[in-house]
C-alpha cells in the first residue's frame, strides 16, 4: 500500500509493531559485545536470533470463474549476502505456483518504505482476499479469507516479497550496518533485485516470463529494479505494472511557482466529489484532466498579473469539488492536502484519508490547529492484515515461527535514507528500462481518489515521456477508488481484465 507521512508512507499502510530483527534486539542490549561474542554477521551470539524455519508448503484451490483452481503455496526464505558473501539478511516471501506449464510468474512489491507485501496479497491479487480499506470497515471485523474474483493467478504464478524489516523478514547485522545495507534506496533495489534473480534461480524458473508489480513506494522500486536487473544481473522483465507508484518526487517541488503541485490533487480532490454525488465517470474526468491541464494551469501563473485570473479558478474550483467556497477562496484556489482532508467532512466530525478521502473516521481532536489523529485507513488496516496473515502463514501453510509479523513499520519508514538519490524519483530507470527493450510493456495505475500519490501525476509524467515504437507500451488507467482502489470488488477485478490484456500481449 502507501508511502507513509514523512515521505508519507508510500508503501502499504499502517502502524508498526515491535520489530524483531536483530537491529531491534541489538537495540535493548545496551552493553557492547566482545570479539569473541560476535559471530560472522558483527551481530552479537548471545543475542542470536533462532533460525527461520525450513521452507513450508500446502496446496490449495479456489473456485475460480466456475472452476477449481489448483495451486502450491510455499513460505520460505532467502539468504541476502553482503560484498564479503556472509548472511546479513533473510527476506521471507510468500508464493503462489498453479498447475501447468510455461506459466509467466510475477514478483511482488509493496513499499512505506516498511511495508510488507501482505497488502497486494490479500488486497488485490493473491487467490485470497480480505474485506478491508472501504468505508464502514473496522479493524475488529472478523479477518475472513475468500476466493479472490480478481487473483492473477489464472494467468501468472505470484511471489510477493517482504523486504527486510517487513513481514518476518529480518536483519543480522548491527543497527548501523542494517540502516546501511537495507534502509537506503540504492542498497535496497540491490538487495531485492538479487531476491528475485535467486528466487528465479532456485526454483529453475530463469526460461519464464517475467512480470513485476510495485505499489506506491513499491512503484517507485519497481522500473529502478527492472532496470538493475536488465543493465546488472542478466534478467529482463517482459512487463512491470506500478501500482499508485511514488513516482516522480521532483513534481512536488517549487509549489510556489509551479502549478504543477495544484494540478497534481486538483483531479482526485474533485473525483472524490464526485462520487459522493454519484458523478464519477471517465467522462466527467476527462473534462476534469482538460481543465486541469488547460485554464487552471494558466489562470495559476497569471497570477495578479490578470485580475480576473484568481477569481476565475476560485469559482471553477469551488464548483468542481463542492467545497465551502470561503475555503477555496482563502486558498486562493490551491488546494493543500492535509487541510482538505480535515475540511471535506468536518461538518460531520470526522476526517478524510490521504489514500481515498471518501473513507473517513472520527476526529478525536476537532479542535487542535493540525491533525492529530491517524489516517482513518492506516488507523484501520494494520490488525486485520496482519492477523489474517499471521494465522494464514502459521496455521494454514504450517510455517512456525515466534516473532512478531510487521505489516507497517514506522520503524523502518523512520531510519530510512532520503537522500538525493531517492529525491530525483526512478522515471530515469522508467525511460532507460523501455529504451533499452522494445517489447517491455508498463501499466501504471491509480485510484483516482488518492491524494498520497495522485494519479495525475503519472498522467503529467507519462506525458512528458518520449513515444519509444508503440505508445501504449506505457500506459495510466485509472479506476474508482483510492490508493488501495483494489479494495473495491469492481476495481479489483477491472484491474485483472488489463493486467490480463497487458500479458496477452506477449
């Protein structure tokens, strides 16, 4: 799911737990170890951790499309080596392999960074699905597992990864070599993008198709991963799909100059509004990206320079998201974020969510000058997914294991290096990774609800790409619903039929 709030969490949602990893440990043990405590990780013997178990494996089967559909689920692990060769890391992934031959497979990402990847598991297109992330939706409701109508699995095998510090995945290493061989951008699509060549090597599936799914700071792993593996390690992608990708962090900037920012939320804002009246259609969005790209966009570097400007948008921005037009009018028709989540339901009490500002809770401090209260989704999710995955992984597939599962972690979003080389975004691998093969295909796609990474951000991205062959080799499409739109029943499944068409096409 999402980028969390710094960065925002641009993962996968949530908050975190207690981490079990050998950092955290490292963390409460305050005396130093000796030489002789130390083994070949620099990590402390007394503070060892017990080992993961052995790989553990279960079939099952769903009724899919009135048909059994038959599959292997396997939870395991993987070594990550450091430049010496010694285990410094264990990333734990969850697979789903289905009868028959010749089968693509597909590996996948969420991001935060610090999330796992149970969101696009049990979200969007594992065989399994869980009811969460819509209005209504409470984080006590019974954490029930159903055939999901929208897996991918009809057409693909699925690897979902967790990267270390995520699910159970864990560090060996001291807290500063973890910070440093995991919790910085570059080292991170290093160590993910050599999970997935050993993954492919370990289970002789080097021949297959290869596919890759990252959600929002999974989006942003996912052309820098495909282009490590393309340029680096010998393994071409035939297809990527981006998932409400943290994309390009520069568009952004200059917010005082640029309209680009404005431009940015203006489209999700208002497609909240409209489905709130029962509006939302692709053509009424249409006329939205017009307006957007067209009259805002000018009347916003007019400035005072035109008088008529600033009142212009003001009313056209008022009609298009139905806010109090004082509102809009005090900010001066730019719409900040965090201030319309709070605006957009407080005559009921309650705030909006920055993944789809149509999902809100209660606000326990009305009162106080800036949020205080969690996101309503994150406040949401985080118990149901990591219960039904936690039950999932130790009773259900039989891995046994005493620690405690991390589907959020603030932790790690916190120690996280955001240095310039995440600033300048992963488009540059976008445009080298499709340069450099003609057949590579990418979908990205987007909720048009969400605000934490607004689709018309892609739409202004893709737009200023160069047509490289057959233009539809980079595709946006966007669908009712908000960060995790694939939530929704009718958007999961609408996903399914393009990612479907995408690898048709090869």
């Amino acid at each position: 799911m999402p980028v969390l709030s710094a960065l925002i969490l641009v993962a996968g949602l949530g908050f975190p737990f207690l981490s079990t990893s050998a950092s955290a440990q490292a963390d409460k043990d305050k005396a130093p170890a000796t030489d002789k405590d130390k083994g070949a990780s620099g990590a402390s013997d007394k503070n060892a951790l017990p080992p993961l178990p052995a790989d553990a494996h279960v079939q099952q089967s769903i009724d899919f499309d009135g048909k059994p559909l038959k599959y292997t689920v396997t939870v395991g692990t993987l070594p990550v080596r450091d430049k010496d060769g010694k285990t410094s890391g264990e990333v734990v992934f969850t697979s789903y392999v289905a009868e028959g031959s010749n089968r693509p497979v597909t590996f996948a990402l969420n991001g935060g960074p610090g999330a796992s990847s149970v969101y696009l598991n049990f979200g969007a297109i594992g065989p399994k699905t869980l009811k969460v992330g819509n209005e209504g939706d409470s984080p006590s409701d019974p954490a029930t597992l159903n055939d999901n109508p929208g897996t991918w699995l009809d057409f693909t095998d699925l690897v979902f990864i967790d990267p270390v510090g995520t699910g159970f995945s864990r560090s060996l290493v001291s807290p500063e070599e973890t910070k440093k061989q995991f919790y910085s951008t570059t080292p991170d699509i290093e160590y993910l993008s050599r999970v997935i060549y050993d993954w492919l090597v370990k289970n002789d599936r080097l021949a297959s198709r290869k596919y890759l799914v990252g959600e929002s700071y999974g989006g942003f792993r996912g052309p820098r991963i495909t282009h490590f593996l393309q340029s680096q390690l010998g393994v071409a992608m035939n297809g990527v799909v981006l998932v409400s990708p943290y994309l390009n962090p520069a568009q952004d900037d200059n917010g005082d100059l640029s309209p680009i920012p404005w431009m940015v939320t203006l489209p999700s804002i208002t497609a909240a509004h409209l489905e709130r009246e029962g509006k939302l259609t692709p053509a009424a969005m249409a006329d939205v990206i017009a307006y957007t790209q067209g009259e805002y966009a000018t009347d916003l570097l007019k400035g005072h320079s035109d008088p008529e400007a600033t009142p212009r948008l003001i009313k056209k921005v008022t009609d298009l998201t139905g806010l109090d037009p004082a509102f809009v009018k005090y900010s001066g028709g730019r719409l900040e974020t965090g201030a319309y989540l709070r605006e957009a339901h407080r005559e009921e009490g309650k705030l909006s969510s920055v993944y789809d500002s149509n999902v809100t809770s209660f606000d326990p401090f009305p009162f106080a000058p800036d949020q205080r209260a969690n996101d309503p989704i994150l406040a949401s999710i985080i118990a149901p997914t990591t219960t039904a995955m936690v039950d999932f992984v130790t009773r259900t597939v039989g891995w046994k294991i005493d620690a405690r599962y991390n589907a959020l972690s603030y932790d790690v979003n916190r120690q996280w290096d955001r240095g310039d080389d995440l600033r300048k975004g992963s488009v540059p691998d976008l445009r080298e990774a499709v340069a450099a093969d003609p057949k590579l295909r990418v979908l990205i796609v987007h909720g048009w609800n969400d605000l934490s990474c607004p689709f018309m951000g892609s739409v202004l991205t893709v737009d200023q790409m160069p047509v490289m062959g057959d233009p539809a080799r980079v595709a946006v499409r966007e669908y009712p619903g908000g960060h995790m739109f694939y939530t929704r029943p009718a958007s999961r499944e609408q996903l399914h039929s393009d990612v479907k068409a995408m690898f048709n096409q090869h």
